[in-house]
C-alpha cells in the first residue's frame, strides 16, 4: 500500500467511491469521468504500479484470476456481455497513465468499433 495513492485509499475506503464488487485481492468501482455508459475500473488490492510490475509479484496468478473474475462478472451484470466491450490497461506516460497504480478499464455500452458510429 502506498500512502499517498488514490488507487491505494480508495481500496482502503478513505476516499469515497462508486464500489460495485470485491474479490479477496482486487475490487472494481465505477469510473468518476465515464468515457461510456459503463466505465468501470478494476484494480488490485496491493499497490502495484503497472503490468510490467506484476510479473514480480508473488500472487500474480491469484490477482490476475481475481481481476478476469470481476471482469466477466461486470460485464454481465452491466449487460455487456453479448454486446461487447473493450478492456484497457494504460502503461506509463506516453499511454496516457494518469494514475500509478494498475487498473484496467471495462468499457462498454455503446458502438467503438470502425468507421464510428
Ligand atoms: P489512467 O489515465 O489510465 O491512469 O486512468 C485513470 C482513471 O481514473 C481516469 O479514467 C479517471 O477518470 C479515473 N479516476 C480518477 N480519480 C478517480 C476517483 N476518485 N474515482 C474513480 N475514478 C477516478
């Protein structure tokens, strides 16, 4: 856990959030500046930075099964299951990471595929 994380303090409940589901090493809440009707950011529990971090990470089997779990999960319970949906991690500056903690986003809800809609 890293003190002066946002990720971190919203895991441990110190800053408010939409929190719609918990596994034992990862939790997932809502995004506050949706980019699609759903917009939902899982995250692990532990504070790990990227996803190039997170071959080091003794559990990083039991994240990864933790994070897919919700995943799935949301995308059903979202009703974007069978319609589709996009899963993104962004890793590092240039990617646009504006928060140093891994997440990856569940986007879903409406078309964003080619040509746009
Ligand atoms: P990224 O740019 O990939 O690091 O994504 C960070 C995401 O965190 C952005 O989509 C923000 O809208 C989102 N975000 C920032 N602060 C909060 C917060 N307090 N609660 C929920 N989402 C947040």
């Amino acid at each position: 856990m890293a003190d002066d994380c946002l990720f971190c303090r919203i895991v441990r409940k110190e800053v408010g959030s939409d929190i719609i589901d918990e596994k034992p090493t990862a939790i997932a809440f809502r995004d506050v500046s949706p980019q699609a009707p759903v917009h939902v950011l899982i995250v692990p529990r532990e504070h790990i930075p990227t996803i190039a971090d997170l071959i080091s990470v003794p559990n990083s089997c039991e994240i990864l099964s933790d994070i897919f779990s919700l995943v799935n999960d949301i995308a059903v319970s979202e009703g974007i299951s069978q319609s589709g949906y996009r899963l993104v991690a962004n890793v590092g500056e240039e990617a646009g990471q504006a928060v140093d903690h891994l997440h990856f986003h569940l986007l879903g809800g409406r078309f964003m595929g080619w040509p746009p809609g």
